[in-house]
C-alpha cells in the first residue's frame, strides 16, 4: 500500500508550503501547541484526564519498541475535547511520515489512510473468495457431470473410484454421500456468491467519535494508583472472506475439487449485515516510569508506552490519574 510523505499529504491537501509556514507546527522549533494541545508544553507530568480531555491527536504503536522514525504506527486517535474519540487505522504508516504535520494535517492523513486500509481489506476480500468460487464451482461442476452420467467418478470414500467400484450392497450408501457432497458443494457455492455481492456493494464510511473512559487501578491500600487504560468503541471492517483449508497440491483440476469434497474451504464465516462495525478496544497506560518523549527528526513525541503525541522539548511526560481524580473509572 502506498505510504505518504509530508509532502504527498500537504500535495493531497492542496496545502502550499506558503500556507504551511504559517501554521506554527510544533516540534520544529515553533511555538505552536502540538497534537497534544495544551498540554504539549508541561514542566509536570500530565495526568491522563487532562491529557485526553483536550482537542489534540495520538498515534497507537507497539508499545515493545521505542519510538522511532520507522516504527509503524496502528491507528491515529482524534480527541475531540469533549469527551469523544475517532480511530483511524493505519496501514505502513511510521512517525517519521508525520514529521512537522499539525493535527489538521495529520488528521486528513488519518482520514486517507483509513479509507485506504478499508479498500485493500475489501480488495483482500474479494480476491479470496473468489478464489474460493473458481474452486468451488469447478468442483461442483464436476460432480454434478458424473451424477448426472451415473458414473460417480470421484467416489472414494470407499477406497474405490466409479460406482462400479464399490460393492453392490455399499452403493445406495455411496451414491447418498457423494449426493450429500454434492448438495454442500453447491450450498457453500451460494453462499459465496452471496458473500462476494456483499463485498463488492461495500462503500467506505468515514469513522464517527466514540466517547471514552478512563479507568484506574489502585494498589492494595485503594488509595495509590497502579495501572490506568484508556477504553472506546473502535472501527472493525467486516467482510465475507473464505481462507483456504488444506490446500497443498491443487495443481491439477482433479486434485482440486478432491481437496474441495474431502477437506474444503473453511466455510463457517456468516455474511455481515454491515462492512462496519465496532469493537470495544483497552489501552493500557503503562507505568509513569515508561512515560516517554523521543524527538524523531524536527518533531518530538510524548506519552506513554504504545501511545504518543507531539510534544514540545523538554516536556515533562504523562502520568496516571490520582484515584480521586474526577470524571474516572477506579476499581
């Protein structure tokens, strides 16, 4: 997928380097806020219900590597300082193609990408089930030709191939299964016509905000902190997508539809009502002491570990809440 620089975004935005210079990017040595509005600037470490409370944008990384300007970045979360959060997922992204973009630049960036991991989830889609239907349509087309000459063929469950094959008083039985083969082979044909409609009438829905929580843990006096995560409803495309089940030889077409008779294609997945939908995601604050700022080229990033924001030098870092911060979850 292609990745975009800052000047592919600003190039997209229609946003000429006149226009940028007077935006007051932060991290470049300016004195505008950054993606993590006024708390960009902090000479004590921000609590999370400040932190998140405020308009601004954070970048959600694995948080097992340090930031760095070509670690990848998951999704883009965009706090509306009221409450509410967008999550915009990333594909190939890393910090370094955020470098010097302010959170207007960096949240059309987000908008691109989003849209662009929804069309290669739904390309990814369709192109295996229609693999699966080449198969699947071979096979039955096969089967159906040997059921309808009496031949039976590609009978073998018995050991045997052809009908003649098979002992006199096994064949009632032999001629039902292979019927039965038959019958789910078209079944799970259907299903995946179905299923492909499905994928392919699918358009893209830009992501809405999502209120959050912030809920602590305490230690075992209840009165110290000792863990917080931040928790929302994010975006999940869904689509119709067979994987393939034992598929080692399907060089020629009579292996093929054997494969399809005695293994099959894994045909368990339901079609969608919808190609969107939510599910509720937890991201753990990891401890004070793994609150981090690394500086990546001109813009330096702040947070806690697997979530960052852009921060001016010398920020003091984030922390958790106090258990009786207001407006929080405490167990």
């Amino acid at each position: 997928m292609r990745q975009y620089t800052r000047r592919n975004v600003l190039k997209l935005l229609g946003v000429g380097a006149v226009t940028v210079a007077g935006l007051g990017l932060v991290g470049c040595g300016g004195s505008g806020e950054g993606a993590g509005g006024a708390a960009s600037s902090a000479s004590e470490p921000v609590p999370a219900s400040q932190a998140f409370a405020q308009a601004g944008v954070w970048m959600q990384y694995d948080g097992d590597e340090q930031i760095g300007k070509d670690v990848e970045i998951e999704r883009i979360l965009a706090f509306d300082g009221n409450g509410n959060v967008t999550a915009y997922q990333c594909d190939g992204v890393t910090f370094a193609d955020l470098n010097g973009l302010s959170d207007e630049e960096i949240i059309e960036f987000a908008k691109q990408q989003d849209k662009a991991v929804f069309e290669a989830e739904k390309q990814a889609a369709i192109d295996s089930t229609a693999e699966a239907i080449e198969a699947w349509q071979q096979c039955y087309d096969t089967l159906k030709a040997e059921a309808d000459a009496g031949t039976y063929d590609s009978m073998n469950s018995y050991g045997a191939y052809g009908i003649e094959a098979v002992p006199e008083e096994e064949r009632a039985a032999a001629i039902e299964e292979f019927q039965t083969a038959l019958d789910n082979t078209k079944n799970s044909l259907d299903v995946a016509n179905e299923g492909q409609a499905f994928n392919e009438a699918a358009e893209y829905q830009e992501p809405q905000p999502q209120p959050y929580t912030l809920a602590l843990e305490t230690d075992g006096s209840g009165n110290v902190a000792s863990g917080e995560e931040i928790r929302f409803a994010a975006p999940r495309f869904s689509f119709y997508q067979i994987e393939a089940g034992d598929t080692t030889d399907l060089e020629s077409p009579k292996t093929r539809f054997r494969v399809l008779v005695d293994y099959g294609w894994h045909n368990d997945a339901e079609i969608p009502e919808s190609a969107f939908a939510t599910s509720d995601e937890a991201i753990g604050l990891y401890s004070p002491n793994y609150s981090t700022t690394q500086t990546v080229l001109d813009t330096t990033f702040g947070g806690y570990s697997g979530l960052a924001t852009v921060v001016n030098e010398g920020h003091a870092g984030f922390t958790w809440d106090a258990p009786d911060a207001e407006g929080i979850e405490v167990d």
